[in-house]
C-alpha cells in the first residue's frame, strides 16, 4: 500500500497541477468539494444496477434505432429524468431529433471476384460483408478494377501516400486495417503501437472516396482490427444507419466523395484472391509498409449489386438539463449512447443483442449521475446535461449530429465526459484513460482517483484505436475537451493478470454477441468507484470558473482556440 501510495504521488507531480487545484487529500479520505457537502449527496448509485437490468432485459430487443426497442428506451431515460426533475434538454423537449437513413440490404449479395481463368463468388456473412451509404434501391459496380493500396492512408504529417500518382477513378481498392505502426511495432512509424485515425475504418473509406473509388474493401485481421469476425458479421448485418442530409441521401452521398460500395473480406478470402492474382499477402503486406510503397493493380475485377429497402427514420439524443445558479449558460455534458444492435431473426437460439456492458451500463451511469447531482441541496454553478445518445453501434452518428447542431454553445461547452461500457468484475486500483496524453482534465481525474488510492494508466491496448470509437471522439472533433477514462486492468483483489483476462474474455466472448447480457452476479463496486470519479470531476468543474483545455500537443488544440480565444 505504501508503495503504491508512493506511486500516486509521483504521478500528481508529473501530472501538474491545474492553477486553481486542491491539494489532495490523505490517500483513500473523500473530502467535501465546493459546491456541496458529502452529506447532501448520496454517492451509492443505489439504483445503478436496477436501471442496467432494465435497459438490458429482452423487452428492449437490444435497444436498435429504429425499433420498437427504441421506443422504449428514449421513453424510459426521459422518465426517469423527469423523475429527477431535470429541466428539458432542447427548449421544451428532452429530445434531439437525429434524421437517419435506414438501408437493409438483401442478405443474398453476391460479391463475384474474377480474372481470365478465374471465378469466385463470396457469400455473404462468412466471406465478406457489404453495404452501401446511398439512399438508392440498387446500387451496383460492375467489373471494377481492383488495386492494392497498402493501409489506404494519406498523411502528409507522417509522409505517407499510398494513393500517390495514383488514378482509381471508378476502380475498387482494397486495404489492411489499422496503419503502418501497428503492423510495424515501430515507434518511429506513425504512432507506433497505438491506432492513429488513420487506422480506423471510417477514414479509409473516406479517403477512397475522396481518390473516386467506386468500392472500398477493407482485409479484416483479428489483431489488427481489435475484435474477431463475428463482430464485423453482426455489426454490419441488417438494417444499417447514416445521417440523412438536405438531398435525402446519407451524407450527400450522391456527391462523389462517397463509393459506392463499402465493404469487409476476412483474412483468409484475401489471401485466395492474392495467389489468384498471382501475388502474395504476406510479401504484399511487408511492401506495404515501406513509405515508398506503390499501389499494386491486382489482374482482378469486382462485381457487386446491391438491392436495398430503404427508409427514413427520426431516431432521438434524450436529454435532460440540471440549470446551474450562476454561470447558467457554461455546460459540462455527460454522455453515454442507448443504442445497441437490436435482434437478428436469423440466428438461433438467442436472437437479442442486449448491450448490457455495452452499453446499457452506461447509460444507466448517467442516470445515476443524474440522481446523484439533482438530490444535491445546493445548485451547482454551472448547467449540466445528461445526454444519452443515439446510434453509436452504427457509426457515432447520434454524436456527430449533436456536435454539428449542438443545443448549447460549444464555445461555452466547458467539458464533456463520455461513459461507455462500465466494470462490472469488481474494484481496479488502476483508471484507464482512453486517449491519455491529450487533456488537461487528465489532471482532475488524477486527483480524483488519488482520493481513492487509486492511479492514472495508458490504456492496454491502444492498437485497438478505442479514442475514435466512443461518442467523447465527436465533440473532440469540434474543440470540446473530452473525458473517457474508466476502471482498468489491475484487479484489487485478484492482481493485473487476471483482470486483462477479464476484458480479453469479454471481448471474445459477449462483445457485440447476444451473450452480452446482465448477470446478477456481476461485482458493480468498481462502476460505483468510477461513477464516484466521474461525479467529482463535473463538480469541481461546474463550482469552478476555469476552462480546461487541450494539451499544446493536442490535435484538437487549435480548434479550442479558435473557438475560445485570449
């Protein structure tokens, strides 16, 4: 203990402390914050689990935008904020309505790979995985040219261009998931180890369609990817969402800056298609990862039609607004997303996606945050909002829509702190930050969590690229400091090795599987410690006058600034 005592306080050294920062109390006391007192605030999360149970169960059909499911979830977050008496978030309402288009492609597609001499078919869900952005019946590319394009990255900061000289006008490119430092372990090479955006699956397609691509196929690598097939499989089967724009297409798609044709084929398809093209996955690969790597042209073409029921739907951001007593019009935001993947009629046995740990406990956190700020006997200085938001699962879209049309200022946005998927396996004396490094309310959580005897960790597995995978990332975009931290892997009672077997099975086992499910003998006394972070942290910062900020090394420092010059 004293060692690890030792430890937090070399920390909070390096950490700095922020200008108007308390000094922290003896390791493990919990000291009264400005604001209110302890005693006027029930930090038990009582009800925590009652709401995850609730949220989780089969009478929400995995909580899918779209569905009954939804109906029923937005319905029972705005009651229980009602309950808690939180003023509606958006004038008079607790919704946000977030215009979605809904694509259910038919499950029968073909993707048919050909070459003089060769055929192959690939089958849906067990082969490759595809769908369009285009609000359009059909959507088909016919004997398009395949060209190998590396990892799919352009950037200049980094020196890379793998589209460089480069015309795939009308072609489809197919790429490696993740960027060149993860596959190369060198730190010199982009970011090393740890994702960067330009290993993410929405930059590469992105960026495929800014080069006119007509398809976009990304290789999936379980390692590289951060999760196995089935996840790819379950997550892009069925009803699939995007933002609606002014043209009745997802993201103006009818403008050429979206392919028409996205899509995934496993490792094992890649490598067939390579040796019929007479070439070599692994020796292309390893070429790939040189900066002067050229863009092979593979002696393949690709041939897809996609027949699509399409819709629209108005899914909901709920929120609810706690009013501050002085600097009403500066907001802290908590957010979790709702959303989970709904039902899958064609599977058997169990049907429902329940999200428990993902991410019915994280929504069910914010409204015990909500529960635990709104009892309190004295307002707190600052608004707050609880928003939990929509689509998540189908891109951030609930997010996006929010950081494109926020309700309040994001210029008078002090911070916002993100809440996906809470410990649900007992105490960690370690809190991971997602993303560490970047903000200086690093520096809030440190104290917070010295309060606690516990300390500040980088994540485990920054190769997964979880920074860009959580809803904090949209607001990051638009210059609001963000907060996803959350319990890690160095169990209290069972040691660090146990706990990365804890998350590891998760990720195998229930993450995005109908496995994922509430379990009454989960331990939630780490969530409780977490939401006790969380409360903290937005106390101090709703009683206080400071913005915090973006680290100088921060790529989203200078849209802060912009946005709150000197």
């Amino acid at each position: 203990m004293q060692a690890r005592a030792t430890i937090l306080a070399l920390i909070l050294i390096m950490l700095g402390c922020a200008d108007d920062a308390e000094t922290p109390a003896a390791t493990g006391s919990t000291p009264a914050t400005p604001g209110s007192t302890p005693a006027t605030r029930d930090l038990s999360f009582a009800n925590l689990e009652k709401h995850i149970e609730i949220l989780a169960s089969d009478e929400f059909e995995g909580r899918q935008p779209g569905s009954v499911g939804e109906e029923k979830t937005v319905a029972y977050i705005k009651e229980q904020f009602v309950k808690l008496g939180l003023k509606p978030g958006n004038g008079d309402s607790y919704f946000q309505t977030v215009p979605l288009g809904v694509l259910t492609a038919d499950a029968s597609v073909l993707m048919s790979i050909k070459r003089d001499g060769y055929s192959r078919d690939l089958k849906y869900s067990s082969e490759m995985m595809l769908w369009t952005k285009r609000v359009e019946a059909e959507v088909s590319v016919r004997e398009s040219e395949m060209v190998f394009v590396g990892y799919g990255v352009v950037a200049p900061e980094y020196d890379w261009n793998d589209y460089q000289g480069l015309d795939v006008a009308g072609k489809t490119v197919l790429m490696l998931v993740n960027d060149p430092g993860y596959a190369s372990q060198d730190k010199q090479l982009f970011t090393g180890n740890a994702m960067t955006y330009y290993g993410r699956w929405t930059y590469k397609y992105e960026e495929a369609a800014r080069h006119g691509a007509a398809g976009a196929i990304i290789v999936h690598e379980t390692g590289a990817a951060g999760y196995g097939w089935e996840v790819v499989s379950g997550s892009w089967s069925g009803p699939q969402f995007d933002l609606m724009a002014s043209n009745d297409n997802v993201r103006n798609a009818a403008r050429p800056d979206t392919v028409a044709v996205e899509g995934w084929i496993t490792e094992q398809v890649a490598e067939q298609l390579f040796k019929a093209a007479g070439s070599d996955y692994g020796e292309m690969k390893r070429r790939a990862l040189q900066r002067n790597f050229k863009a092979t042209p593979l002696p393949l073409s690709m041939t897809v039609n996609l027949e699509n029921d399409i819709s629209r739907y108005d899914s909901r951001n709920v929120m609810g607004l706690l009013p501050g007593s002085d600097r009403t019009a500066e907001y802290i935001i908590y957010m979790a997303h709702w959303d989970h993947l709904g039902k899958a009629e064609d599977l058997p046995g169990d049907q429902i996606f329940n999200g428990a740990v993902d991410n019915a406990s994280g929504t069910a956190a914010l409204i015990a945050l909500a529960e635990a700020f709104s009892a309190g006997a004295k307002p707190l200085a600052r608004s707050i909002l609880f928003m939990a938001v929509t689509a998540e699962e189908s891109g951030l879209l609930g997010s996006e829509y929010y950081g494109k049309h926020p309700i309040y200022p994001l210029k008078d946005t002090v911070a916002a702190i993100n809440m996906d998927g809470l410990n649900v396996v007992g105490p960690m004396a370690d809190v991971v930050v997602i993303g560490y490094g970047r903000s200086e309310l690093e520096r809030y959580l440190a104290e917070a969590a010295a309060r606690q005897s516990r300390y500040l960790a980088a994540e485990p597995s920054p190769e997964k690229g979880y920074f860009y995978r959580s809803d904090h990332f949209n607001l990051a975009k638009v210059g609001v400091p963000v907060l996803y931290a959350k319990s890690g892997v160095d169990s209290v009672s069972h040691g660090r090795d146990w706990g990365l077997a804890q998350m590891g099975d998760y990720v195998a086992e229930r993450y995005h599987k109908p496995a994922d499910e509430y379990d009454p003998n989960w331990d939630l006394s780490g969530a409780r410690q977490d939401l006790e972070l969380y409360f903290r942290i937005g106390q101090r910062l709703a009683d206080e006058d400071s913005f915090p900020n973006w680290y100088s090394s921060s790529e989203f420092r200078a849209i802060r600034d912009r946005s709150r010059p000197n």
